[in-house]
C-alpha cells in the first residue's frame, strides 16, 4: 500500500464532566475543573511526541469524545485541532466530531468549533421526559436538548447526532416513543440508540439491578424493534446494532473501529489499534497527567494480534453492521474454512436473524436484538475449527490448565 493511501482516525479522550451520572461507568471524572490545565497540557505533549511519528498517515477522522467536551471548553479543544492541523496531515475532508451535553453547548463556544474545522456534533439527549432525565442523573432537561440543536445549526453544523437510552426505570413503551418522535422532529442527521446496561459499580446498578423498575427483556425488545420501525420509516436507516442515520450520514470514525481500520488514541483510558498492535492508556487521570509529564510509562494494557484475533473481531464487529460479512473478506483476513460460519449463518437464517444478500451475510433487526448470542456462537463455532485443525492448541492450554479464551462482545459507549 502506498503511502499515501493510509488512512488513520484519531479518538482524543477528555475525562471531565460537571458531575456523573447515575448509570456512568466510563473514565470520567466530576468536578475535577482544576486538573484540565495539566491534563490539557499532557495531550498536547503527547500528540507533539506521536504525531511526526506517523508520517505514513492521513488523519481522515476526529473523534473527540469523552466525558464531556463542551464542557471541557471549545478553546481547549480548538488547540488540540490545531495541533493535529500543524502536521499537514488531517485531511480537509476528515469527519471531525465534538460530543457535547447540552447543559454545556454555547452558541459562541459552537462556533468557534465549527470555524476550526469540526463538522459533526454528538448531543448526549438521552430522553424527552425530564422526570427520567432526573432520576438517572442528566443535568439538563429536553429544552436544553431542543436547544442545544438550535444552537449547533445557528453555528452552521448540519451533521448532528443525537443519542439516546431506552429501558429506562419506570419507562414505559408510549414513554420511548415519545422521545423518538421528538428527537425525530428535531431532524437530525443521525440517531443513536442505547440500552441501557447497569454496570457494576454504579449507583444505578445498586438502585435497580434486578428491580421491577426496569422493563422487562421483552419490553425492551418491543422498544428496540419499535425505534428500528419508525426510524427506518422516517429516513433513518440502521447500519449498526445501535445507530441509524440518513444516506451518507453514518459515523465514518465508528465505522473504522467495526471494519478493522487503524485508529489512535490519545488521554486517559484511550484505546489505539494500528495494524496487529493494540494498546490502551491508563484510566487514572492522574496517574495518565504525572505519567506523560514526568515522562513515565502510561501504557495499561498492550499486545500484539493474532490472525485468529484478527478474524474474531472480523466477525465481532462486521457483524455489528448491515454491511456483515463476506467469505471473501474472511479469507483474506484468515485464512481458514468459512463453511462452519456459513451453516451456523443458515440456521439463523431460518429462524429469520440473518440474510444473505449480494454474496454478505448479515442480521436482520430480530438478529440484531439477540446479536450477543449469536455472535458468541459464531466465535464457539470458529475457536471449534481452530483447535479441530490444531490439536496442539487444545493440549497446550490443557496442560497449562487455561480456559479456552473466547472473545468478550462489547457494547460502543455511549455519553
Ligand atoms: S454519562 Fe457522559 S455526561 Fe454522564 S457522567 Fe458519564 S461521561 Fe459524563
């Protein structure tokens, strides 16, 4: 491959929020305004030290995520832009998104984004009823969300996404579609929506984990299916498990992680894959700010991918898309039968989850809602090739008393 023709996203992590909500479990720290300067002063570092290093790349997206940026502040932000601008290596066309909140998005603030270059606005909108916005620890209300919108188009931003949660406690399905149909009314470009997944350690997780607050597995499922229908209804299509979005509006720095394209990323808890390397940042801001500072090492977890890892996330995260998978694309990234994955797919088939179209296989919405299940089982179905075409694997772990290593499905974050 040419030099010329490698391309990179970048994923800039900003850990501040101005406090935390209850179901938050990502690296994010509230009100903990004074440790920006030096944070701010450690990515800037860090980018001065990696960037001249990758010369063999274009940056065709941004992503600066979080966290909170807006509430980090645009001026911080526009030095980081201009900082990957002063390589002469961010692409003019590059995808260049800011997620905010909208208790913290300034129209002034807008636009001085917009005017260095950011083109995509995340609006962490969450619900439409304000009751479930307080008891789940949102600052804002669906007026501020309504507004934030108003705001980003004044700045000139076309490209805004908004994201949502459903099966909220105590919500009920007349509840989400009516946050669906406002959030449709504000026309964005693109919409995201999550479940919600109480994760251990949260304050909602000791609230409401196994209460009768939440909807049940059936609730949500009609609440998933019901978005996927009347999203698909008003232009929004689904291109992954959570996200829909209107022709040529698909988040194309997303859409690296789940077609295996390079990435790096920079903060705390960041996460980087360029080629068969992967690593990861530390998620303590502190220790990340003392670290890149004092010139110390930050690094939390790093290795080198294997073939088969490789091929696992091929069907991991292809299969998060409408776009699947090919037997082609899977040979060229291992090269081992594909037939075992294609009887499995055609059972699926026949219970309606998945499709074949155009040489791809690939879920439909019933196989999306239960996609963790069936993606596991095309990875048991793929590890069982592996050690019947290597034996010596399976004894190898045996003697060593190891567990059979599966990959773990995740769910994308969400703000
Ligand atoms: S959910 Fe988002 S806004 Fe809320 S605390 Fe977590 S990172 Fe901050």
């Amino acid at each position: 491959m040419a030099a010329e023709d490698k391309r990179i996203g970048v994923y800039i992590h900003i850990p501040f929020c101005a406090s935390k909500c209850g179901y938050c479990d990502f690296c994010s720290l509230p009100g903990r305004d004074k440790l920006m300067g030096p944070y701010q002063d450690a990515v800037l570092i860090q980018l001065q030290e990696t960037l001249p290093r990758m010369k063999d790349y274009f940056m065709d997206s941004v992503y600066i995520g979080g966290g909170t940026p807006s509430y980090y502040g645009a001026k911080r932000l526009t030095e980081i832009l201009r900082e990957l601008k002063s390589t002469s290596r961010l692409l003019k066309a590059a995808e260049i998104t800011v997620e905010c909140n909208p208790d913290s998005v300034r129209r002034r603030e807008l636009k001085m984004l917009r005017d260095e270059g950011v083109n995509r606005i995340s609006i962490g909108a969450q619900s439409a009823n304000d009751e479930l916005l307080r008891l789940i620890g949102r600052r804002h209300n669906w007026r501020q969300v309504v507004l934030a919108v108003k705001r980003a188009r004044q700045a000139g931003f076309k490209n805004i996404s908004l994201d949502l949660i459903y099966g909220l406690p105590s919500q009920t399905r007349e509840d989400w579609a009516d946050t669906l149909a406002k959030a449709i009314a504000l026309k964005p470009a693109h919409i995201s929506c999550y479940g919600l997944r109480l994760e251990e350690g949260t304050p909602m997780y000791d609230e409401y984990n196994d209460s009768p607050m939440i909807p049940s597995d059936d609730d949500q499922a009609d609440m998933y299916l019901y978005a996927v229908d009347l999203l698909e209804r008003h232009g929004y299509y689904q291109y992954e498990i959570s996200n829909f979005a209107r022709r040529g509006y698909e988040s194309r720095h997303n859409l690296k992680y789940w077609r295996l394209g390079d990435y790096i990323g920079f903060g705390a808890s960041a996460h980087s894959n360029i080629g068969m390397l992967r690593y990861s940042y530390t998620s303590n801001v502190r220790e990340y700010i003392s670290g890149v500072l004092g010139d110390k090492d930050i690094i939390d977890e790093q290795e080198e991918l294997t073939d088969f890892d490789r091929a696992s996330e091929y069907l991991m995260l292809g299969m998060r898309t409408i776009w699947g998978i090919s037997r082609e694309e899977y040979l060229a990234v291992y090269n081992s039968p594909f037939e075992p994955l294609e009887e499995m797919l055609n059972t699926f088939a026949e219970n309606g989850w998945a499709a074949l179209d155009n040489d791809r296989w690939h879920f439909t919405p019933g196989g999306f809602l239960v996609s963790n299940v069936l993606i596991g089982a095309l990875l048991e179905s793929q590890t069982r090739e592996r050690f019947n075409a290597n034996p010596w694997i399976r004894e190898a772990f045996e003697t060593q008393g190891r567990r059979v290593p599966l990959p773990t499905v995740t769910e994308p974050y969400m703000n």
